[in-house]
C-alpha cells in the first residue's frame, strides 16, 4: 500500500509539474500575443500618422500656392487701378520760347497731364463679375 501511494504521489507531482509548465507556457503565448498587438496597433499609429503629416504637409503646400495665387491676383488687380497712364499734351511737350512784338518773352514749361486709364475700371468690375459668377 505504501508503495502505492508513493507512485501516485509522484505521478501526482509529474502532473502538476506537467500542469504548471503548461500553465507558464500560456502565459508566455498571451504574454507575446499582447506584445505583437501591441506592435501592431503601434505601427498603425505610425502609418496614420504619417498619413495625417503628409495631408498637413500637401495642405499646408496648397493652402501657401493659393496664397500666392491670391497675392499675385491682387497685385494684378490693384495694380491697373493704381496705376495712372501718363498721357503728354501736345502743347506742352514742347518747352518753347517765343518772343512777341512788345518784348515780353512767354516761356512753356513741359508739363505732364495724369490721366486715369477710363477702361480700366470697366475691366476691373468685368473681372469681378467672372469671379463672382465663377463662386456662385
């Protein structure tokens, strides 16, 4: 009897040996199961980063060319305005010198006659109109 109580003593302690092993080996699989999750949701964090860096970057990209456009639309569009065409008069483009009969000496002096291009404001409100036209 105590022979066999010995030997199923010692298969007793063989199967919980056998039981803790595997118990340890479980969680040594849950363990890298959480660990290679981990990774995963990690690089999928990179990749939506990235992906959000390079829509920040392309947007920023846009968003400076529209800016230029703007700049360059508003340079062209206030500059035919601000810019007046000087147009030379006849009479005085010519510095003369005349003396008359009764010895008085008239003197023109060159003069310049600023004169606002009257067809620019036409093209201006033309383009206004195209835009307004084009948005709406």
């Amino acid at each position: 009897m105590r022979a066999e109580l010995e030997a199923e003593s010692l298969s007793l302690k063989e199967e919980q040996d056998k039981l803790e092993q595997n118990v340890l080996t479980l969680e040594q699989k849950i363990v890298i199961e959480e660990l290679n999750k981990e990774k995963a949701l990690i690089e999928e964090l990179k990749k939506n980063n990235k992906a959000a860096k390079d829509a920040i970057a392309h947007l920023e990209a846009k968003k400076k060319e529209l800016e230029d456009r703007l700049g360059q639309k508003t340079q062209t569009t206030v500059t035919p305005l601000e810019k007046k065409q000087t147009v030379e008069s006849p009479e005085s483009t010519e510095a003369t010198s005349e003396t008359k009969d009764d010895g008085v000496t008239v003197t023109a002096i060159e003069d310049e006659a600023l004169l606002e291009n009257p067809e620019v404001p036409r093209e201006n409100h033309k383009q206004q109109e195209k835009k307004k036209h084009r948005f709406f």
